[in-house]
C-alpha cells in the first residue's frame, strides 16, 4: 500500500515538471539558409520590449512577430537591406541593435565617455580643493592645535 502511494506521488510529480522544462517550438524555416539570414538579421535588430536583448533573443510577442516578418520578407526575396531600412522607418535607430554614428545619435556613442571624463574631472577638482583647505588653515588655529596637543594626556599602554 505505501509503495503504491509512492508510486502515484511519484508519478504526479514527474508529471508536473513536465510544462517547466517544456518550450516554446520556434518556427524554423524549410530552407536552413534561410534560416541562418533570418537568425544573422534578427541579431542585428534590437526588441522593442524588452531590454537590451536582440529580436533573436527575446520571447516577448512583439519580437517574434517581426523575427517572422523577417522570416516573409526573405523568402519574398527582399534584401536585408530593405528590410533593416524598413525597421528603422518604422521604429526609429533605436530598433538597430548597433545605431549609425550620425547627428540624431552622437550622444549615444559620445555620451558614456562624457559622463566618465565628467566625473574623473569632479572628483580630481574636489580632491584638489580639499587639500587647499587643509594647507590654508590659519596660523592661530595651528597654534591652538599645537597647544591642544602639547597638553593632551599621554596614554599609558596596557601591560
């Protein structure tokens, strides 16, 4: 009786891991190589939804919808060309996973250097002016200091 019993938890527990390992089948093309332009266009195109992932990485519904728009337009025999301008017309550079230097996107490629020279440059000036701060106490506070110091009880070390 309790083997049985272990049988049937056993059994439905392996029955319930089934869907957690289980995946979505992504459609793969009849033609491999055209499934290798797919794959190879659709790492070159950014999610929209998600992110920083490419179309080729993400599940969300977006990015499979265009992973298999670019699946029909290749088969049709557009180029991957046309197809990237047609994204870009649609979504913007922001759907190109690596963006064109051009006018509307410098401060994409300039703009992390900026920040990292701007805050070497905060830091080496607040270093700096912490040191003139220090070198320009008074000489009557020195003095004080001095006194303060030459006063303080010496500490006796333990044995």
């Amino acid at each position: 009786m309790l083997k049985t019993l272990m049988r049937v938890v056993l059994l439905c527990a392996g029955l319930a891991s089934i869907p957690a390992i289980a995946d979505i089948a992504q459609p793969v093309a009849r033609d491999p190589q055209l499934e290798a332009r797919v794959t190879a266009l659709t790492q070159e195109l950014r999610c929209l939804v998600c992110q920083n992932q490419t179309i080729a990485d993400s599940h969300a519904d977006l990015a499979i919808d265009l992973k298999n728009q670019v699946r029909e337009k290749l088969a049709q025999g557009v180029s991957e060309k046309e197809i990237t301008d047609y994204m870009v017309q649609r979504y913007g550079d922001f759907v190109l996973y690596r963006p064109p230097m051009k006018s509307t996107t410098w401060l994409l490629w300039i703009g992390p250097f900026l920040i990292l020279f701007g805050g070497i440059a905060v830091l080496a000036r607040m270093i700096a002016s912490r040191r003139v701060a220090i070198e320009a106490l008074p000489e009557q506070d020195m003095r004080h200091a001095a006194a303060l110091l030459a006063n303080a009880p010496e500490k006796k070390e333990a044995p």
